[in-house]
C-alpha cells in the first residue's frame, strides 16, 4: 500500500498520537505550555515522523481528516490534565497552510472546544508565515474569527517564510516562534544572534510574546534571558513527551 492508503488506515485505526514538548517561561522556569506533535506509530514500522507523512497527507488533503483529529485530540488531553487538577498550560496545535486555506480551523476549533469543555485561552494554533501570506485578506478572517474565539494564534518558523513584516500590523496575533535555525549556532553565529535579538525587540515593540525554539544549550537560554525572549522549548528542557510523560512532569509542578 502507499503511504497515502496506509495512512487512512493509520488514522481510522487510531494509529496516531500526539507527543507534548514542554514550553517554559524563561523567567520564571515555570512549564506553561505544550506543542502537541504527532507521531504515526506503525504496528510494523514503528515510529514514523510527521516530517515523512505531514507532506503526503498535505497533498491528497487528508491533512483535512488529520487536522481535524489532532485538534480534538489536543483538546481533549488538555481538558483531562484540567479535570485532574494540574497546573494550567496552553496546547499549540500546528496548523499546515493547506488545512488553514481548504478547511474550517476555526469551525473545527469551535465544536473540539465545545465538546471537550477545554478552554480556548488554552489553545493556540500555530500558522506558518507561507499560509498567512497565501490570500491575505482570507487569511486575516480566519485569525480574526480565532481571536473572536478566544483561540492564540502564532507564527510558526518565523524568520525563514516569504512574507512581509507589515501582515504582523494586520493580523490579530499572539506569539512569534522564533525559528530553531536562528537558534542553532548562538553563541558561535553572531548574525543568528543579533536575528534572534532584533525578532525579540520588534516582536515586543508590537505587543506580541516570543518563544524561541530548538534551544539545546544553557549558553543559548542565557543569551535568549539576557535579550527578554518570554519563553522556549528545546531538548535542553525536554523532547516532545508521550502523554503518560508529560503528565508526570506537571504533576511535579503542581
Ligand atoms: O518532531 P517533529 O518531527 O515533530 O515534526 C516535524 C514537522 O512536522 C514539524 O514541521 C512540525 O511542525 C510538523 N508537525 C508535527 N505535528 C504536526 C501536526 O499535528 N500537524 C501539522 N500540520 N504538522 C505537524
Ligand atoms: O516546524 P515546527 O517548528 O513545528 O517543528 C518542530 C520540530 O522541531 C519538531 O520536529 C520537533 O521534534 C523538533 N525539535 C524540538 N526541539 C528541538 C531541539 O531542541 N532541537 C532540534 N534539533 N529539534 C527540535
Ligand atoms: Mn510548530
Ligand atoms: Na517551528
């Protein structure tokens, strides 16, 4: 079967699950957040990485059906960590731009939220720059109905897509994720640094909150506290956890 057939299958098996990397605020050390990533795990194969079937789901549209279940699934655990009495973390969902452009996400947001009884504060999606520059106007009504919502919205990989500045004027946004390729070579790459320095300026001259990620180092998080980046994830902290795991790292918060 091709990847496109056998992930049907993977989907309407239940085949999918969703992985939690701790998101921190810097200045407090404090985990206030998950990016929620999911992984296929084949009963023959094992593993198989999003970055492997995110592109064929995206291109035979069952990005759609797909997207569709991560979000509910996102909404109900972080209603279930709730209903257990644990520390209040946000859930960030990523959004591919074909999904934002051919489906309902904020629809879709809706009813998860409703049935789950998850909060929207406690949701946020998580947009490429490369969906938000597709069809502007079209893409400004759909971070507009989010905020109506009350879902936060962020910019995922920002800093590598084809956009322009002015759309973080015009569209109602929450969060810059500063890309972990900016990341990557602090303290050795003085251009990645005074990137991630001037993301973190302008980002909070404009009133939004910035996370940076794929920090791995303790020199990277001390110049990310030095430049008042709010918050991060990385493996410094942690890798994305299955479920059972990130459970055990709030329940030591709590
Ligand atoms: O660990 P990582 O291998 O999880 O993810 C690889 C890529 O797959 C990243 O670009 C990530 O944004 C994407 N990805 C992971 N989970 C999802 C998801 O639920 N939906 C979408 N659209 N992309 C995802
Ligand atoms: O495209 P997006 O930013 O959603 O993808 C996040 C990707 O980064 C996932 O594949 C995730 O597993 C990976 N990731 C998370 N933390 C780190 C890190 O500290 N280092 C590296 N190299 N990758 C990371
Ligand atoms: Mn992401
Ligand atoms: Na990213």
């Amino acid at each position: 079967l091709e990847l496109e057939a056998r992930l049907r299958v993977a989907l309407a098996q239940g085949h999918l699950q969703l992985y939690y990397q701790p998101q921190v605020d810097i200045a407090t050390g404090r985990l206030v957040g998950a990016e929620a990533l999911v992984r296929w795990i084949d009963p023959e194969e094992g593993v198989i990485s999003p970055g492997r079937f995110i592109p064929v789901a995206e291109s035979s549209g069952v990005i759609g059906q797909l997207g569709q279940w991560v979000i509910r699934e996102a909404c109900q655990q972080g209603q279930r960590w709730r209903d257990a009495d644990l520390p209040e973390i946000t859930l960030a969902v990523n959004i591919s731009p074909r999904q934002f452009h051919l489906t309902d996400v904020a629809g879709c947001a809706a009813q998860a939220l409703a049935d789950s009884g998850f909060p929207p504060r406690c949701l946020e999606f998580e947009l490429t720059e490369t969906a938000l520059a597709e069809r502007p106007e079209e893409a400004r009504q759909v971070l507009l109905r989010l905020q109506q919502l009350g879902l936060r919205t962020a910019v995922d990989d920002f800093g590598t897509g084809y956009s322009s500045l002015s759309y973080l004027k015009r569209y109602p946004i929450d969060v810059l994720k500063i890309d972990q390729g900016f990341i990557r070579d602090i303290p050795h790459n003085a251009d990645d640094m005074a990137i991630s320095a001037a993301i973190i300026a302008m980002g909070h001259s404009l009133g939004l909150q910035v996370l940076a990620e794929g920090v791995e180092t303790a020199e990277q998080l001390a110049f990310l506290r030095e430049r008042g980046c709010d918050a991060y994830q990385g493996y410094l902290y942690s890798r994305p956890l299955p479920a059972p795991e990130f459970t055990a790292l709030l329940q030591q918060q709590a």
